[in-house]
C-alpha cells in the first residue's frame, strides 16, 4: 500500500504541475519515477519515452499507466492513470467556467502567459539530457546527423514523430549485430596486453 500511496502522490503531483499537456509533463514524471523514486534508469525512462511517442494517444497517460503497472501491477496502472488525469478533470470542471466569464481580464492572460517560460526551460532542460545520452551512445556526428535528419523530416516535410521514431526504432532491430572476434583471437589480444 506504501508503494501505491507513492504511485498516487507522484503522478497527481504531476497532474497539478503540467501546465500545458503532455510535453510539458514528461520532465516531471522524470523527476518523480527516475530522480524521486528511482523506479527506472534514465536510460529505461529513454526508452518508455521513445516507445510511447509511437503510441497514439497522450503520453502523460501512457507513462502513468506503464510506470503504474512495472511498480504495481495492474491496480497500480489505474491508480498512476486516475492521479495524472484526476487534477485535470477538476480544473476542467471547476474552471472553465471561470475563465470563460473572465477571459478577457488581464490577470487570466498574464497567468497563461507568465507559465511559458517555465515551460520551455523544463523542455530545454529534458532536450539537453536526452542530447548528452545521445551523444554518449552514439558520439556528436551520428547525434547531429540524426537529429538534423529527424529535424528535417518532422517539420519541413510534416512527418508524424511517432513514424520516425517507429522508423529509427525497425532500423535498429533490423541492423546487424557487431561480431566481436573469435575466443583464439581474443585470447591471444589479451595475452599480448598481458606482455
């Protein structure tokens, strides 16, 4: 039950916190199951990420229910799924009337446009760390080389992410294994090292 209260807390406090929708929350549920919680690796987190963007659908509720049910099962996934949407739905309800009526007022503007900065620096924040775990897989020219390419692809020639991401994902199961060198030629390299 401890586990499940924790599941609960991170993912309403997610849901309270991510103004603005999906891309806004993925540095908070980072936060919460990588640097909080320590319920998956950065790279584990890359990975749920990745997959979850081929996904249709919003990715906050993707990773909620994923990182519910590796922490606790299937009641965990609807618990992490009702606390990321739960906030939502009663700002929705009690809200939308409010600002409705009050719209034009410049505390509600000044509100909504006070919270982009926040945004954009936990977006530049997250980009930054998913460039270094790149650029130490892969090294700086294939990290640029991709990015540019991905760049390309998603917003001049408006591909959906999900299609590159599924694409990079087929070319990666696809692609040959690395041999590594015989047992003789291995033990003779290493008898060599030895001298």
């Amino acid at each position: 039950m401890k586990r499940q209260g924790q599941l609960f807390m991170a993912f309403l406090r997610i849901g309270l916190l991510g103004f603005g929708g999906g891309p806004s929350m993925i540095p908070l549920v980072r936060a919460e199951a990588v640097t909080r919680y320590a319920w998956m690796t950065d790279d584990e987190f890359g990975d749920v990420l990745a997959i979850g963007n081929t996904l249709p659908g919003p990715i906050a509720t993707k990773m909620a229910g994923y990182i519910g049910y590796r922490v606790g099962g299937v009641f965990g996934c609807i618990n992490a799924v009702v606390a990321v949407v739960l906030p939502c739905v009663l700002a929705m309800i009690a809200l939308l009337g409010l600002f409705t009526r009050y719209r034009d007022q410049r505390w509600i503007q000044g509100m909504s446009e006070g919270v982009i900065p926040v945004v954009m620096v936990m977006m530049a924040q997250l980009t930054w760390d998913f460039f270094a775990k790149s650029r130490a897989a892969l090294g700086w020219l294939a990290t640029l080389i991709m990015g540019g390419i991905a760049g390309g692809l998603i917003y001049w020639l408006d591909v959906h992410p999900g299609l590159v991401i599924g694409a990079i994902l087929v070319a990666a199961l696809l692609r040959p294994s690395r041999k590594k060198g015989t047992g003789a030629a291995s033990s003779a390299t290493v008898e060599e090292r030895k001298r």
